[in-house]
C-alpha cells in the first residue's frame, strides 16, 4: 500500500471568485475514485485559524479505524461549521 500526505494552500484567488451567489469562503480538492493509494491533505480552515481542514481518502478499513480512535480531534466537516 503507498500512501502520500500533502500539504494545501489556500487558493490566493478564492476572495475574489463570485459565480453569483456570492465569494467563496472554501476550496476543496479533488481526489478521483479511481486513485489506489491512501492520500491525506491538510488545508487551513476558513473558519477557524485553530483549524484544519483534512482530506482523506482511503480504504474503508482504515477510516473506521480514524473514527473510532480520533473522533475527538477529527470532526466532519458541514454546513454548521462552514455557517452555510
């Protein structure tokens, strides 16, 4: 099994993006399904500089094992934290 952590950034252009509905306040990446290895991103959150935003994406086995033992520290992410 591979498996790759990254670090993201917040898009400089993302206070200036309006498609109508008003400026955006998150990005979000984009990990294809198709994709075999365990990939793990952290981004700042736009909420909250305390925060972090962490994108995983791997095998089932391996997330229940995430929620079981750090539910405490890693909460997901929703519409109430957003404030959408």
């Amino acid at each position: 099994m591979s498996f790759s952590v990254s670090a993201g950034q917040r898009f400089e252009t993302m206070d200036k993006i309006d498609f109508g509905w008003g400026k955006l306040i998150f990005g979000s990446c984009h990990v294809p399904s198709e994709r075999k290895d365990c990939f793990v991103m952290t981004m700042g959150s736009p909420m909250n500089n305390k925060d972090w935003v962490v994108y995983m994406h791997m095998p089932k086995k391996h997330m229940k094992y995430v929620e079981a033992h750090a539910s405490h520290i890693i909460k997901p992410l929703n519409a109430d934290y957003l404030k959408i």
